[in-house]
C-alpha cells in the first residue's frame, strides 16, 4: 500500500508557537501589573474587540 505525502499550507502549531515567542520577549521585562496592563490592550485593540462588546451588549 502506497502512501500519499501531503504538503501542509498552514501549521497551526508553528503559528502559534512564534505568537507565544513574541508575547513572551514583549513582557519578559514587565511587572506583573504590567504585563496585565499589555494583556487588556491587546484585547482591546484586536480584530475581536467590537464583538466582544456587541455580544456583552445584547445580553443586557
């Protein structure tokens, strides 16, 4: 029985293993109280924000 290679397009894996790298050189020097502080930027600047917000909002 032959077996057949398939190429992968997108290693989910490595894409999340370089995201943990550059979160962890970007806080490796901050307080705790700053690295909580980084965290709650970055949830408010990202992509995901305004839904978070529109669904926090329908459920009141």
């Amino acid at each position: 029985m032959s077996q057949t290679k398939i190429e992968k397009g997108f290693d989910c894996l490595e894409f999340k293993q370089q995201a943990q790298d550059k979160i962890s050189s970007e806080i490796k020097n901050l307080t705790p109280a700053e690295q909580i502080e980084y965290f709650r930027q970055q949830a408010e600047s990202s992509s995901l924000s305004q839904w978070r917000k529109s669904i926090k909002n329908r459920s009141t």
